[in-house]
C-alpha cells in the first residue's frame, strides 16, 4: 500500500529559530522540504532553487493566474508562494513535507488541506525572544521593534494550530517536532486505508 505522505507547516514568529529547526528536522530525518517562491531579494548566501525560487512579481503573478501554488500571501512587502507541483507529488509518493511559512499561509493550508498538521515554534518568553532578535546582530534597532510588533500580531493565529512547540533547546525542540509529526502517522484519520485493506485481507483469507 502506497500511503499518502502528510503535509506538516512549521510557522513560528521572526526569531523563534523556526529555520534552524526545520533544517535539522531535513538533515536528520527523510522529510521533504518545500522550497518557496518569492519575490523578495536574495540576501547574501542564499541560492535560487536551494532557501528560495527567486521571482519577479511578473512572473509570480503569473503562477498564481496558472494555479501553481497551493497557497501564497504577502509578507511584509513581497510575496511568497509555495509550488504545488512538488507537494502534490511528494505526498503522492508517500513523502511527508515540509512547508516553513507564516501564519496567513498556514490557515490557508488549514482549509484546504483538512489532515495537514500546523505546528507554532516560539520563544520561551517575550524576553527570550527579543534577546534572540537582538543577539543575532543582523537587524537594526528598529527592524528588531518591527518584528516584535510582528510578533504581537501573530499571537492571535497560534490558536489556529494543531500544536505549539517552545524552542528552549534546539535539539529538545527537533525531537519534539519529530515525534509529533510520528505520531500524526499513527492518527486514526490517516489510516482509514490501512484499516479497509486490513479487514479486506482478513475477510478474504
Ligand atoms: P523571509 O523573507 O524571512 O525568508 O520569510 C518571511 C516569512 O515568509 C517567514 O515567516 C517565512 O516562513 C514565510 N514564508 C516563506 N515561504 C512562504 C510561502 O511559500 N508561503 C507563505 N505564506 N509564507 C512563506
């Protein structure tokens, strides 16, 4: 039986170390990354294809109107986007996927997909989280108190999802994520499959 992978959206406010935690989910266990299209600058490092699919907004325009993402949103000033063509057949292919995007997104997914799994990564505190902001060294003053505000107004989605994890200690965090998403596979509503093919075989023996 080939079983359908799940879809599985990190989200988590600017500083939570969201990224830091689904690169590891991706370096240690067999999860497939959705890479996102974006019409935002590469910042320094980053390739086309590898953090992001960098676009014009001509050309991301131009994905929406051919129904190419399963969800896209403006963040900020840009837009992001995430290929439907990857999900589909990776989940297809029985591969569980990974989709790291922000809180409008996430709903978005929510209501398409009824079985996708929305986990929030936050800071232990208010506190922690603006020490992270700052500590990181590569926002001014004034970008830290834009993603703070951010921050505020995202706290009214964390309802929205299905778990909420604290990224106190990576590693602790990483395990966390990865046993949820384990046991998501075992959930009753995503075996209904198994179940008939179970009691087929048993009836038929
Ligand atoms: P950044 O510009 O810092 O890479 O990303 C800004 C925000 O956009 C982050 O919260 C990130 O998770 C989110 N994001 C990245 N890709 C997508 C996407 O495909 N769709 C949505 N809705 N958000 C995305």
């Amino acid at each position: 039986m080939n079983k359908k992978g799940l879809l599985i959206v990190i989200s988590g406010f600017s500083g939570a170390g969201k990224g830091t935690v689904v690169k590891q989910l991706i370096k240690k266990y067999n999860y497939s990354l959705s890479v996102s299209a974006t019409t935002r600058e590469p910042r320094e490092g980053e390739v086309d294809g590898r953090e992001y699919y960098f676009k014009t907004k001509e050309e991301f325009q131009n994905l929406i109107d051919y129904n190419g993402f399963i969800e896209w949103a403006q963040y900020v000033e840009n837009y992001y986007g995430t290929p439907r063509a990857f999900v589909e057949e990776e989940m297809e292919k029985g591969h569980h996927v990974i989709l790291e995007i922000e809180v409008q997104g996430a709903l978005n997914i929510k209501n398409q997909y009824k079985d996708a799994l929305l986990i929030f990564i936050t800071p232990p505190s208010a506190k922690e989280l603006r020490n992270r902001l700052v500590g990181r060294g590569t926002e001014d003053a004034q970008t830290v108190e834009k993603r703070m505000k951010q921050a505020q107004k995202e706290t009214k989605d964390m309802v929205n999802y299905d778990y909420i994890v604290v990224n106190d200690d990576l590693e602790e965090c990483v395990q966390t994520v990865h046993g949820i998403i384990q046991c998501e596979t075992c959930k009753l509503s995503n075996n209904k499959e198994f179940i008939e093919e179970i009691t087929n075989q048993l009836n038929e023996q």
